[in-house]
C-alpha cells in the first residue's frame, strides 16, 4: 500500500472514530436527559377492569371500606415520583413521612446518602431487596415478602391486617403490564381495601399518568407474582414499620 494510501486510511478512520464518539455521546446524553426529566403530566385511559378513585364507584369502596386506616396519612405525605425510575423513592418518602409526621420531611431530593447510589437508582430503577435495604438506611423496620414465597390468600390476610391498623404501612411492586397498564416494574403504596369487591386501593406514585386505582387481590397478585429481570426472583410487597 502507498503511503498517499495509507494516509488516506488513517484519515477515514479516525473520522470514522469520531463520527461513533459523537453519535455516543449523542445517546448518552439523550439517556441522561431522558432519565434525569421530570416527567410531564400524560394521564393514560385505564383498563375496564380497574377502578378509578376519582369516579363515584371508587370513593363509594373508600367510604364503605373497613380498612382504610393508611389512606389519610399516606395522602397527606404523597407526592408524585419526580423522575422516570423514582417510583420506589417516592413510595419510600411517603412512608417514611407518614410514620414520622411530626418529625423533618423525607424529600425525593434528600433521599440518598450517596450520590452512586442516586446515579444508579436514577438509570436502573430498584428491586425489591433495594427498596427494604433504602429503607433500613433511614430506621425503618422492613419485611421483604417475594410472591413466590407466599400465597394470594396469605397476602389477603396480612394487607387487610395492615390497611386495618395505623402505624406500618405496605408497598407493592408489581408489573404494570399484567394490569393492562403501560410501563414496566412499579413501586407503590397500599392506601385501602374493599372487603364488598376484594379490591386493593393502591396510591400509583406515578399520578401523572395514572390515578389512584382499586385493583382485585386476584389480578394484584398475578402483578406481583411476575420475576423482575435484573433480581431474578418474583416481585411482592414490603411491610413497613417504625422502630
């Protein structure tokens, strides 16, 4: 090969190198900007099977619901997921504020103790085993319960126990897709149940796209009851308690 030949490889190359470096930063920065957004308000139509609370039908299984006792101090410590994967941090926030009303508010901002651990929760969302270990980090007592490990029946018993009881509070994490709702894995807060209809109030973190929404026990539970990807192992619920 010719030197002029040569070199002219060498050119094409490196602008070849640096045509890949920008077109990466590009997505890098696209996937920056896509993770760090705060997402804008797009409420998405429910499922026929699922109830709003908004509608007549859903504020009647409030008002007739035996255990409701997590609804009022879960909605006054509430606040919408600020980012895309924070739906656990806001579960968590809403817990944590509602064992310790009197005490400094948690915010999505004053969360994390280290910012790798902000990063990463940010890109990737959280597990299940994440969320009990976040929560331990700031004195709550946590219970981790894997679907796999339990029953619809067993799972009945201790959420109506704890909607009926104040003082500990349940956070579910299910996937949206087996209620026909769009998205992934989501973390979210038990607020109430109907005994009349066996439906579970749950407090959908991401409100700007979803409502507050009764779900039957049956069809939480095949939700819960679905493997999460990057744990290999069924998702479930948390009981949360102060200590």
């Amino acid at each position: 090969m010719t030197d002029s030949r040569i070199s002219v490889v060498r050119r094409t190359g490196r602008v070849i190198a640096i045509a890949v470096s920008a077109l990466a930063l590009l997505a890098g920065g696209t996937i920056w900007q896509l993770a760090f957004r705060v997402p804008s308000a797009e409420l998405l139509p429910l499922p026929s099977r699922l109830v709003s609370l908004t509608t007549a039908e859903g504020r009647r299984m409030l008002d007739e619901g035996p255990a409701s006792a997590d609804y009022q101090p879960l909605t006054r410590s509430f606040e919408s997921q600020r980012r895309p994967a924070f739906c656990g941090v806001a579960s968590s926030v809403a817990v944590l504020n509602a064992l310790r009303p009197s005490g400094p508010r948690w915010t999505q901002a004053s969360f994390f103790a280290d910012l790798p651990t902000e990063l990463q929760v940010t890109f990737t969302g959280m597990t299940l085993q994440q969320l009990g270990a976040l929560l331990r980090q700031h004195g709550a007592e946590v219970e981790i319960v894997f679907a796999a490990d339990t029953s619809l029946d067993a799972f009945r018993v201790v959420a109506r126990e704890n909607l009926g009881r104040s003082g500990d509070y349940m956070l579910v994490n299910y996937q949206r897709t087996s209620l026909g709702q769009h998205g992934g894995g989501h973390i979210s807060p038990l607020a109430a149940y109907s005994a009349a209809t066996d439906r579970f109030l749950i407090l959908d973190v991401a409100a700007y796209r979803y409502p507050p929404t009764w779900v039957s026990a049956i069809d939480l539970w095949h939700a819960m009851n679905t493997v999460d990807s990057t744990s290999g192992r069924t998702r479930g619920f948390a009981v949360i308690r102060g200590t």
